[in-house]
C-alpha cells in the first residue's frame, strides 16, 4: 500500500472559514480579514477569536468591550486586499465599502451586506497567543443575514489569494 504524505503543514490542511471582523474605538469604524475564530461553548455560546497584533482592528478593539464577526460568502474573495492586505492605520476600509455601497447597518455596526451571518460579541477576557492576542467572547446577538457557501481559506489558495 502507497502512502501519500502532504508536503503542507498540519495547520495548513484545514479548509478553515474567512471573517471579518468589524471593531469600534468611539469615533470609527474598522474591518479586517481573521480566520483563527471558532466555537469554544455552547452554553453560554462563546467564541474564541484571535486578532493579529499592531493592528486597527486590534488598537480599536482595545478600547472597547466587542465587535462584531461576519461570516463571509464565497463571492465575497475580492474583499481580501482591502480588509486584509490593507492596513486600517492607512486606509480608511469603511469609506471605500460605503462607496462600494457594500454596507448595511446591524446592531450599531455598519456590516458587509452580503455576509452569511453576523455574531455580536462581548469581550469576557483577552490573553496574548504570540503574534495573535485572543478574545474569549460571548455572543450577545446573532443574525442568519444571507443564504449562500462560506467562503474559505481552499478558496483563496485557488485565486491565489493566499500561499499554504
């Protein structure tokens, strides 16, 4: 019997889903592309989200106790060189979605329209994870916003969005 053993990395072989998060300091309003987020309770249902350091998102959500997480849709794979290669500090993300008119409204947060589901999430505690530092949320308030397929991380390899 052959064996096939992949030349990807453990954590490279998982399809996982593709979010955004939208976060909030008072002022503004901020979105970026995460993907270490998943389910860690169902009662209470928490969330366990992970958000890269020196970021926006990261600045903002600091200042705040939640966010929102958007489940995006497969058609959605065109939002990742602004929400994830573009840096908040630089551009204002927000702006050029409502110019795109790309935004509804939901629970105080402006929120991608097309997005499959949305998840308001309180902030119980933060801890560092190394280049990440992670939240452990509650959601507060959860919306079905559109029918469709996730989009995923096999998706951006095959746009070549991402390398894995």
């Amino acid at each position: 019997m052959n064996s096939i053993i992949t030349r990807k990395k453990p954590w490279n072989r998982i399809n996982s889903p593709v979010y955004s998060i939208c976060s909030y300091d008072g002022e503004a309003y901020n979105m970026n592309i995460a993907t270490y987020i998943t389910a860690v309770s169902m009662k209470p249902k928490r969330y366990l989200c992970a958000i890269y350091k020196d970021t926006k998102t990261l600045e903002m959500i600091g200042n705040n106790t939640g966010f929102v997480v958007q489940l995006l849709a497969s058609t959605q794979y065109r939002l990742i060189d602004l929400l994830g290669k573009k840096s908040g500090f630089e551009t204002d993300k927000i702006a050029r979605l409502e110019k795109r008119k790309a935004l509804a409204n939901w629970n105080g947060y402006p929120i991608l329209k097309d997005a499959l589901a949305l998840l308001h999430m309180k902030i119980l505690q933060q801890f560092d994870a190394g280049d990440h530092i992670c939240f452990l949320c509650d959601v507060i308030a959860y919306k079905n916003n559109a029918d469709g397929e996730p989009l995923t991380l096999d998706i951006l390899r095959e746009k070549k969005l991402i390398r894995m």
